[in-house]
C-alpha cells in the first residue's frame, strides 16, 4: 500500500517536472518569437499606437494614486523615525532613495502587471478561446507579430516615462507632507534630495522598468495564448499571468538593484 502511494507520487511529480520544462521551453520559444519580429513594427505601427495608449494614458491614474499614497506614507513613517535620532533634515534623501531605486519602479510594475498584464491575458484568451487566433493563421498572418510584438515594444516605450511620472509624484507627496505634517521647509527637503542623488540611483530605477515591461508583456500574452476550457480557462489564464508576472517582478527587482548596486 505504502509502495503504491509512494510510486503514484513519484509518478506524478515526474509528470509535474517534465510539463514545467516543456512549459518553460515553450515560452521560451515564444519570446524569442516575439523579439524577433520587432523588425516588423512598421506594420503594425497602429496596433503599436493602441497599445501604448492602454499602457501609458490609460494606466496613468492607477500609477499616480499608488505613487502618491505610498510617498506620503514615506514621508510620514520616516519622518517619524529620523525625528526620533533628531535627523530630519535627512527626509528629503531617504524618501528620494526609496522612491527612485525602489518603491516607485516596483509599484508601478505591480500596478501594471494588474491592470495592463490582465488585459493581455484576457483578450488573448478570449481570441485563443473564439480561435481568431487560428483564423489569423489561416490567413497568412502571424499572430505573434500582430497580436505580442506591438504589446511589447509599446510597454519598452511607455514604462519608463510612467516610471518618471511615479518617481515624480511619489517625491511631490513627500514633500507636501513633510511641510505639512513634520513642519520642514521645502527647501531643506529638496536641498537634500537633488544634490547627493548620484547617476547609480536613475541606473538602479530606470533599468528595472524595461525589464518589467518584457516580463509583464510576455508572460501575461503567453498564458493567454495558452488559454483552454472556455470562459473559466480563460479566466484562469488571466489570474495565472498576474500572479507569475507579480512574483517575477519582485525577483527581478531584488536582482536588478543588486547587480547595478555592485558593479557601479
């Protein structure tokens, strides 16, 4: 008895194993699918256009409200523990260095692996669902380089100004709450923002945003390209891209700072 259960399990745990690889070397082709008909943006340069529209405009508000609560949040939790040890004066930096290295290219990228990854994977599924993916195949057309390729270079375009922007309000509202709340000048504060920022802190910041935008991108357009089972395969397929483009992001970004951290 014991035998059989523990064959079954093994069984099952080579099976698991071996539809991981197939899984990974299948995405693996398809993203390497996918940057390679980026020559053929031209094309499809309307394609390109929507989507950078849905990437960048229309996610702006979601970035600006993340940035803006957690900068205030900064700015009054720091605040309070740099008060203790008579440092405020030193708001401005630490505020600066956890926005820009860190907290305002990570929230952006959580907020759009939500919003913009569970839209990919949804239409993607819904068209692999209906089988106007196969119908785009039977008329000529590749559906990775009208369907990904305008996605991704469209999100490589777009996150890094969004990146900016967050940056930017996340600063805003930490020094409207630093005049506000800790009662500091807002010269002190931007006094101790700009000059001690250095050229590694936007490397560290700026890099993590293509790397989100490539991770978000391809894996929310491969779970639905991989979408089965009607209206709930494709519901499982959204939810699926979400949750590995979210803890990809918090891998990548701890790699990423890390590396530029050391080598620079």
């Amino acid at each position: 008895m014991a035998v059989t259960a523990l064959a079954t399990a093994a069984s099952r745990a080579h099976l698991s194993l071996k539809e991981f690889f197939l899984t990974m070397q299948e995405f693996f082709l398809f993203s390497v699918r996918a940057f390679a008909t980026i020559p053929k943006i031209r094309r499809y340069w309307r394609d390109f256009l929507d989507q950078a529209t849905i990437a960048g405009t229309d996610s702006l508000p979601i970035v600006l409200v993340s940035s803006i609560s957690i900068g205030a949040l900064l700015a009054v939790e720091v605040g309070n523990l740099l008060e203790d040890f008579g440092a405020k004066t030193m708001l401005g930096r630490s505020t600066a260095l956890s926005i820009i290295r860190e907290l305002g290219p990570l929230l952006m990228g959580l907020m759009l692996s939500a919003r913009y990854g569970s839209r990919n994977g949804a239409e993607l599924g819904a068209m692999k669902i209906s089988e106007q993916i196969d119908a785009l195949r039977a008329f000529g057309t590749d559906p990775i380089a009208k369907l990904v390729m305008p996605r991704l270079v469209a999100a490589l375009v777009v996150f890094i100004p969004l990146t900016a922007v967050a940056d930017f309000a996340g600063l805003f509202s930490a020094s409207w709450l630093a005049e506000h709340y800790h009662k500091i000048d807002p010269g002190i504060f931007w006094n101790a923002v700009f000059p001690r920022l250095v050229l590694k802190d936007f490397v560290v910041g700026f890099l993590k945003a293509p790397v989100f935008a490539i991770i978000i991108t391809l894996v929310s357009s491969f779970n639905g390209f991989s979408a089965t089972g009607g209206t709930a395969g494709v519901g499982r397929a959204t939810i699926k891209g979400i949750v590995v483009s979210s803890g990809l992001i918090l891998i990548a970004n701890f790699y990423v700072s890390k590396l530029v951290l050391e080598n620079m």
